[in-house]
C-alpha cells in the first residue's frame, strides 16, 4: 500500500484442469482478492485474515449491456488500512459473477498484471457443453489500491482514439471490464503506444480469434513492455 511497508498479493480463485471443472457450482462465489502482506522487518507481523467480510474492503460489479457488447462498471469504495488512522482493512476483494443462463461459476485461473496504477486479469465462465470452445469471459481493469474503478476512461469503447467520457457506453461511471467473444481467454500480450499515449493488449481464446484492445494506461503509465516485434527468417 501506498506510504506502508510490505507488499500487495493479488489471485483469483478457481480450477479449470480436472474433470468436471467445467461445470462449477455458482457458490461459493469466486473471488479476485489484494491483500496485504506486512514487511516482517518493520517489526510489524501481519495480523491473519481471519474475517473475509470485515478485514477486506469489498466492490461490487454491475453489469450491462449496449446494444450488443455486454461491460462492467465496479465500485470505488475507499480502503482504510489496517493500523492506520483507525483503519481495518487488510485488503481488498471482488466477488465475482455467476453465469445467468447456466448458473455456473466465474472464476479466476490465469495470471494477473500489475501495470502501473492497474490491476489487470481475465476471468472464465465455463461452457458445460462438451462440443463448444469452452465458455467466455471478461478483461478486468481495476484499481491496484482498492479493488475499485480506476479515476480514469480505460477502454476505447467508441474506438475514435480518444478515452473520454463517450467511452463509457452511456452510463456515468468508467468501464472496468468488457466481454469478449474469445473462448477461454488467458492472461494478454501488452504493446506500448506511446506516440498515441496508449497500449494495446492482445487477447486470444479458445475459440481460434485474436482481438486487439486499445487501452489508456494511465497518467502515471511508464513505457515499459513490448512495443514491436520482427518475424526472424
């Protein structure tokens, strides 16, 4: 955390290797969680979570649909850390969603990225028929703080090279997660743009396709990462 010793942890939960993992029970719920691991040579041991809903701060997602692409939109509900200023929180969770139509779990089984103020991770809702390309899933893109939406347009969801407001498929608040069509979707490429103050993620799924994302990377983005590539013959 900001201005405190130790590090932040961040996982999601879920299992997509073994037979049957393909048709989870929607509880309990999956979870992305942050967590604070204190610096055991400040002398200050961190204390164990023992209390899932009283020790971590909680945000919550809404989803929603525009015309046919279906986002996200997540809570920025302020963290207060544990020792500080009367604080209690040793971190942060997002609970995940459940699959309206077939009641099967989100999960979380691939790897986060930290990148700049962000915390970046794709999620899996499995497809329980066997003949399909294995379910879908949704690009996260959240505070590395909190847990909460970002204080900024993330996506280019109007795709005219701007991140404003009009990103924001007519709602209020920024978009913190977006639908793809890919299948299941592991952790994405990142390659900086930064003459365009930008990056590009690419994603590829289980489906066979490869979407390109343009993403804002933040006022405090450095340009670190991929930035081209050559075929070598």
């Amino acid at each position: 955390p900001s201005g405190q010793a130790g590090f932040m942890v961040y996982f999601g939960t879920g299992k997509y290797i073994e037979v049957n993992d393909n048709t989870p029970s929607a509880t309990p719920v999956h979870t992305f969680y942050g967590l604070w691991d204190k610096d055991p040579t400040s002398g200050s041991l961190n204390t164990p979570i023992t209390d899932r809903n009283g020790d971590l701060l909680a945000q919550t997602i809404t989803e929603f649909t525009a015309g046919t692409a279906t986002y996200r939109k997540i809570t920025s509900n302020a963290i207060l850390w544990d020792g500080v200023a009367g604080g209690t929180h040793k971190g942060w969770r997002v609970d995940l969603l459940t699959a309206q139509a077939a009641s099967l779990g989100e999960m979380v089984v691939f790897k986060p990225k930290l990148r700049s103020t962000r915390i970046i991770f794709t999620t899996l809702i499995p497809e329980s028929v066997a003949c399909s390309f294995g379910g879908s899933g949704f690009l996260m893109e959240l505070s590395y703080e909190n847990g909460g939406r970002l204080p900024f347009d993330v996506f280019d969801i109007n795709n005219d090279g701007v991140f404003n407001s009009s990103d924001r498929a007519g709602q209020s608040d920024v978009i913190s997660g977006m639908k793809t069509a890919l299948g299941v979707m592991p952790d994405p490429t990142f390659i900086d743009d930064p003459a365009k103050g930008r990056e590009i993620k690419i994603l590829t799924g289980s489906s066979g396709l490869v979407q390109a994302v343009a993403n804002n990377p933040g006022p405090t983005a450095s340009s670190t990462g991929r930035r081209s590539w050559r075929q070598l013959k």
